[in-house]
C-alpha cells in the first residue's frame, strides 16, 4: 500500500505544484497574491469538463487529452481580461487593497461560473478511463495519475528553461528581484506583468483541467486548493520555484498518508508541519 | 559612557565597520566624519541594536549590550535620530514626542484612559517640543512641516528617550544651510543642559567644529584620527582621504 | 469628555437606539440586530488592521469560536446556559484561541501574516467541519434562547425575545464595547499600536516590543470579534462551521472597508451598510455574490477610505470651505 499512498502524493504534489508555481510567478513579479488563484482554477475544470464532454465520442480519444489544454487557454484569456481590467490599478496600492480586490474577484467569479454552468457536477471521466490501469511493483494504478504527473514535470521543466535561459524569463526575473531597478533598466513592466499574471493563471487552469476526469466540476471548487496552494507558497518560500516544488511534495505527501492513517488528522496534520517549519525557518524553506 | 572594543561587521567582502575601538565619555560631544561607505551608519546600527556585529564589544555604563536587542539598549539610555527621517507619519508632532515618553516610562501598557489624561507626561512632551522651538506646531502632522522642522522633530523624539547617549545620524542633511545651524544650535542647547553624551555623523565640517568637544575620521572601516576638531583637520592623511586634498 | 460635541452626538445617537424597537417591525430589527453584532466584530477587528496595521484573513475563528462556546455550552451544559456565564466564556475561549494563533502569527507580518491567519481559521474549520459528532458538521447546532440573570424565556418565541429584553442587552453590549474600544485607542496602548503600524523601524527604536504589542492588539481583536460571535448566535438561531472558513472573515474585512478603516466610526457604518446591502443582494437575485463582489471592487477602486472615511474627507472639504468664505 505504501507504493500507492507514495504514487498518490506524488499525484496530489504534482496538481499543487501547478497551482502554487502559477501563484509564485503573480507574486514574485507583481508582488500580487490573488485570491481568486482558486476560482482560475475551478474555471479551467468546469472549462475542460465542458469541452470534453461536449467532444464526447466524436473525436478521436487522442484529442480529448488535447482538450484539455482548453482549459489552460480559456483561463490564460481570462487571466488577461482580469489583468487588463482590474489588477493593474492595484501595482501601487497596499496588500490590504490587493487582497480586498482579488477577494471581490472570488466572488464574482464564483458566480460568474454559476450563471454560465450552473449549480451542477460536471463529469468528464472520458480521459481518465481511457488510460486504463498500469501495473507498478504489483499493484494497480490508474495510469491518468502517472499523465498528470508527467504533464506537471514537462510543464515545470518548461517554467524553469523559460525562467532561466529566455530573455523573457530573465527580465521576469529581474522585476521580481528589483521592480524599480528594473524599470530603471527600461524593461516593460506593464507588458511584462500582464504576461507573468496570464502564465500564472494559465497554470492555475492546467490543473483545474487536469484533475477534471478524475473529480466532478463542482461549485466551491476552488476552495481548498487555494489553500493547499497558500500553504506551499508559505513553507516553500514567496516567489521560489524550488520552494514551489519542496512544497508541493511536502503537502502532497502529508495529504495522501494523513487521509490514509486518519482522514481527519491530515489538515492539522499539514498545519503542525508547515507550523514547525515557519517557527526554525519563518521565511519558508527557500524564501529570500 | 560608551566603549566600543575591536567591532568587527562585514557585509559579504564588504568592510564595513573593521576592528573599531572607541570611547565616549559623559557629556561629551564626539563627532564621526568620513567619506560615504566608511562605516559611520553602520557604526551606529550597531551601538544602537539594529543589526549586531560579527565579533567585537559594545560596552555601555559597563554594560555589555553587543547583542542586546533594542529595547534593552533603549531602557539602559541609548537613543538616535535617522539619516532618512523616521517618523510617525499620520500622528501629531506631540504624540511623536508623546509616544516615546510613554515608551520610556514604561506605560504603554496603559490601555483605557485617554493619553491626553496623561497630564504629566504630555505637559513633559510640549516642554521637550518648547525646547527645540516646536511647540507652536504641536496638533500638526509630519506632513504640514518644514524638513528643517520634521528633523528636529525627529531629534526631539530620540531627546525624549530621556538617553544618556544620544546617536544622530547626519542631523542637518537635507536642511537648508541657512537654517543648519540654527538646527544645531536648538539640538545642542537641548543635549548641554542635560549633559548627554552625543554621537553625531556629520558631513558639513563647519557643524563638526563649531559643536564637537572630538572628532573622530574613519575611512573604510577603520578609524584612521582622533582628537580635538583642529587638530584633526591639521592631519595629513584625514586631508589626503576625507577631504581629498594632497600635500 | 463632556467638552467634546461628538459626546453629544454619541449620546443622541444612543438614546435614538433605545426607540428603535417601536418603529421597527421584528424582520426590520432582526435585521438591524444582526448589524449590531457585526459593528462589535468590526470595532474589534478594526483595532488589527486601522490601527496596528495588520491583515487578517482568519479572524472569522473567533467570530466562530464564540458562537460555538454559545452553541456548545447549550448542547452539553444546559444548565449553565445563561447570557452571564456565555458571555464571559465566549470571551475566554476567543481569547485563548487569538493567544495560540496570534503568537504564531505575528512573527510575520503583510502577506505573510494574511496567508497565515487564513490558514489556521480554515484549520479551526476542518476542525469544526470534520468532527461532525461534537459540532455538528456542516449542519451545524442550535442554538436556543439563554437565561438572563435568571430570567426564563421559556415559552417566548424568538421573535418576541429578540424584541424585546434581547434588544437592550445587545445595544448595552455594544455600548460598552463602543465605550471600551474608544478608551483603548486613545490611550498610551493604543498610541503604541499606531507607532507601529506607521513606522515599526522606529517604534522598535524607541523601545516598543513590536511583536509582543501587535499580539496583545490581536487577542483584544479576537475577544471583541468573539463577544460579537457569540451575541450573534442568539439573533441567527443557528451556528455552522462556514463562520470559520476563509470566505467569511473576508466579508469581515470588507465590512470594515467599506465604512473606512481609518476612521473609528467606519467599521460600525460598515457593519451596519453590509448587513442590509448582504440580505438586499440575496434576497434580491441568487448570484448575490456577483453583487457583492463587484460592489466591492468598485469600492475599492474608487473609495478607497470606505464610506465614512469618504464623508469625512467631504466634511474636512466643506470645513475648510466656510473657513475661507
């Protein structure tokens, strides 16, 4: 059983490592901690639910996998629409003001999901039992976790190459190192915060996409992996890739063998853990 | 007063303060000149507990407080006033002064009567405000002064801590020249009648002579002259680095 | 004090609230009850972020803590089930709990201390949540009618209670909140606090010990927002674990902005305009939220310092106005 509770955390590291890397790109270059990071990713599922579902048998099963990226898309563009029209009012204003607006986008969005697809769960299975069920060290698992994985390794591994070997990364980079050095340097900080904010949304929407066959789109979606989100972002370090993926594993390990041991342990388990930490290291493990 | 035995601080290959000795004595007015970077504010964040130094001894009343964090230092006597001005923006230029009295007396732990019912130390505050000439300005906010006024405001606030040792940071840069030394004058009338012992960081050498008892240069770290303002200004190698001028 | 006119207003305002039961029907005062309860969280929250500078996005856990002493005490110790021991424990039990999560949270500070406090109140959700067998889970406990000083109630419905005796022990909690709060910020205590919320580097440099006063004003926030949890129970008939998660402490600190943080009064107008804006929304249209939350965004962008601190600004511009002419 150890095998599954460790390929499961890996799963549940992987979904939060999207999530919390598109939460540490908004926050190391634009100094933003968007609430509403939550509801993104509750859009990007109920976005690929729909697509998949819609799609059905029509297509080819390969296209259903590539579907997927709709949701990606879709919450990049309204990431950019957010960006656009709100979170740029707010580079200048104090973090209650950033916090009070994204949490006015939270609820907004919640119900912007409602009105278009209402109040039910939305099932899009299809991907998930396409893969089947592989064989590791003799015990059966579903091979969509091992995709996910795998998807959440390539896009990581893309953020890292593009953050450190793209002029675009680095000058990324650079803002959230020194925001005024770098707009001394001359680099395009409005054009360049649009783009970190609907990467970081982007990634939000992946996982929202990917986790889809395996759960129902639901109202209140977002809730929790927001705050799974939070917690790595604080054990792992503000604006730190690395801490983003030490914590992801951090958290996803502690959630699938606390739900395993004791299904009710495993949040306070998370909290003491993650206690500890701040207490020996209070800027988190790879924070500056 | 205040004894500084072999302080050592580095930042990374940086210098800053590098095995520095000195002594303060009571009353006395010492001033610290020397280029930019030659380690005088970091000598003064470490006296007064911002940052502590990587070996060395801060001794003060015999009291070694290297690594005392600062409210410690602040009950034992040592007050400062900041290069860039560190005030209580959106209070009153009382409760500036205010606060620090009560911080002083141990009462801010008085949490239901208002402050104004305080009689005592709010008649204190106004007298230390009337002492730098500020009293007039009481019930008005670090935004409606004068930066001449918001330094000695900040000067009065460090006079408050009641220190027997009082550190200022450059205390007349960014006050018109005209109005330096009538700065100085109000401060300094203020310290010789309580007779606290001052450090000053300065860089305007007619302050520096005018008001230090001592001067004391230093140059990347390491204190190179000490001693009476003249004599000071006589020394070769003070002429040669602080004020580049070559014999 | 008797100098200063606002005592003046202050005291019309308060005897205007003892005839408040007449003109208004019982849905109205409900209502208004409700308002009530939530400008005693505000004050309390008010004193964190107005006035020491700090954000919490979790003090909905004491709101809920002191609803769930109410609610518990009530299910497990019904004989103690009387406003004079409720509220006294409630006050307890907030203040225990601020102590905890305070001292873990104020050794960070902005987004940091925001993040946190979220997390520990969504941790005493969990809590609230998970052991269903103890608090009822999500469908919550009752909450029945208290004794007063030894006076049943038994046999009165809600509504009449609510009505009638209720009504002054609410407004009577709140005064002495009001009166308590006002006391606070005024004095050398508070002084302090706001030294640290405008400039921490100095304050530190004068002596203040920043962490330990940012965690006294913490727990006096959380016991404050505690008293108003528990009153509450009374007006709602009914606690649930959502009074701990993250949503409603936002709609704490919207309330709190949208009457202006930087005023005293402002959280009281606040609490009072979100109670009505909150039910008008809901029972008006089921994407309630949708209002709610552009409203907020609105306001944000363009009133900055709340209601109240809005028509300050407009009074300061008019005061100066008739000066000049």
């Amino acid at each position: 059983m150890w095998v599954i509770y460790t390929l499961n955390g890996l799963y549940f590291a992987a979904l939060l490592f999207l999530i919390s890397l598109g939460l540490n790109i908004i926050l190391g270059v634009m100094g933003i901690l968007n609430l509403a990071h939550g509801s993104l990713y509750a859009i990007g599922a109920f976005i690929a639910a729909w697509i998949v579902i819609t799609l059905g048998t029509k297509v080819p099963p390969f296209f259903l996998y590539v579907s997927l990226l709709s949701g990606l898309v879709g919450v990049a563009i309204v990431g950019f629409l957010m960006e656009k029209s709100l979170i740029r009012f707010m580079y200048k204003r104090t973090l209650e003001y950033q916090l009070l607006l994204t949490f006015g986008a939270l609820m907004l969005l919640e119900d912007v999901i409602k009105m278009i697809w209402g109040g039910q769960a939305y099932y899009a299975s299809a991907p998930f039992e396409l893969l089947g069920k592989v064989d590791i060290w003799g015990h059966v698992y579903p091979t969509y976790f091992l995709f996910v994985m795998f998807i959440a390794l390539i896009a990581g591994l893309c953020i890292w190459l593009f953050m450190s070997k793209t002029k675009l990364g680095i000058m990324l980079r650079a803002i959230s190192l020194d925001r005024e050095m770098a707009t001394g340097l001359g680099l395009d900080i409005t054009g360049l915060s649009t783009f970190a904010f609907v990467l970081g949304s982007g990634l939000a929407g992946l996982a929202g996409a990917l986790v889809v066959p395996t759960t129902p789109a639901l109202l209140g979606f977002g809730h929790e992996p927001l705050i799974l989100g939070f917690i790595v972002v604080v054990v792992g370090g503000l604006g730190s890739l690395k801490g983003a993926l030490v914590g992801s594993l951090l958290v996803g390990f502690t959630r699938s063998f606390g739900i395993a041991v004791f299904p009710e342990i495993e949040l306070p388990l998370l909290f003491l853990i993650a206690g500890i930490i701040l207490v020996v290291k209070p800027e988190g493990l790879f924070g500056r | 007063m205040l004894t500084i035995d072999n302080l050592k601080k580095h930042f990374g290959s940086v210098k800053a303060v590098d095995h520095v000795n000195l002594e303060i004595k009571e009353g006395e007015i010492v001033s610290i000149i020397g280029t930019n970077g030659a380690g005088k504010t970091t000598l003064v964040n470490l006296i007064s507990g911002y940052i502590k130094p990587d070996s060395g001894r801060i001794l003060f009343l015999d009291k070694d407080i290297t690594y005392a964090p600062p409210y410690v230092r602040i009950k034992l006597g040592v007050g400062r006033s900041f290069q860039l001005i560190q005030l209580f923006s959106n209070s009153t230029v009382l409760d500036n002064v205010r606060i620090a009295l009560f911080s002083k007396y141990g009462m801010i732990r008085r949490g239901l009567l208002p402050a104004d019912r305080y009689s005592s130390v709010t008649d204190e505050a106004i007298k230390i405000l009337d002492s730098f000439s500020m009293s007039d300005k009481k019930n008005l906010t670090p935004k409606g002064l004068s930066e001449g006024d918001l330094k000695i405001l900040d000067i009065a606030i460090a006079f408050a801590l009641k220190s027997k040792l009082l550190l200022l940071d450059e205390p007349t840069s960014g006050v018109a020249t005209n109005d330096k030394f009538k700065v100085m004058d109000s401060i300094v009338k203020a310290i010789k009648k309580e007779g606290i012992s001052t450090l000053i960081i300065e860089h305007d050498m007619d302050i520096v002579s005018g008001y230090s008892d001592r001067v004391i240069v230093m140059h990347e770290g390491k204190v190179i002259a000490e001693g009476k303002p003249n004599e000071v200004m006589e020394n070769k190698e003070v002429k040669a680095t602080v004020f580049g001028i070559v014999s | 004090m008797v100098k200063n006119p606002r005592w003046i207003v202050y005291s019309l305002i308060f005897i205007a609230l003892l005839f408040i039961p007449r003109i208004l029907s019982i849905h109205d005062l409900m209502l208004f009850e409700y308002g009530i309860t939530f400008a005693i969280v505000g004050l309390g929250f008010n004193l964190l972020l107005g006035y020491t500078g700090l954000l919490s996005f979790g003090h909905g856990a004491y709101f809920a803590t002191g609803a769930y002493t109410v609610a518990m005490i009530a299910k497990y110790l019904p004989q103690a089930y009387s406003l004079e021991i409720l509220i006294p424990a409630a006050l307890f039990f907030s203040m225990v709990l601020s102590i905890i999560f305070g001292f873990v949270s104020v050794r960070h500070t902005k987004i940091f201390f925001s993040i946190l406090t979220l997390s520990l109140s969504m941790l005493l959700f969990a809590l609230l949540f998970k052991l269903y067998h103890i608090t009822g889970g999500s469908d919550g406990l009752r909450v029945p009618l208290p004794t007063l000083f030894g006076m049943s109630f038994k046999g009165i419905r809600r509504p009449e209670f609510l009505l009638g005796t209720y009504y002054y022990f609410l407004l009577g909690m709140f005064s002495v909140s009001f009166l308590v709060m006002k006391g606070i910020v005024n004095s050398p205590f508070g002084k302090a606090l706001q030294a640290i919320r405008d400039n921490e580097v100095r304050a530190e440099l004068i002596g203040i010990r920043v962490r330990r006063y940012r965690l006294y004003a913490f727990i006096i926030s959380g016991m404050f927002v505690g008293l108003g949890g528990a009153l509450w129970t009374f007006v709602n008939g009914h606690v649930t674990a959502d009074l701990s998660h993250w949503v409603f402490s936002g709609e704490i600190v919207y309330m709190t902005l949208l009457g202006g943080f930087g005023i005293f009064e402002g959280p009281i107008v606040g609490a009072i305009i979100f109670t009505y804006l909150k039910l008008y929304a809901m029972g008006n249209t089921q994407y309630w939220m949708f209002v709610i939350g552009g409203t907020l965004i609105v306001l944000v962008l363009l009133l900055p310092n709340g209601i109240a601190g809005a028509f300050a600004g407009l009074w300061t511009k008019i005061k100066k106005v008739i000066e000049e002419t």
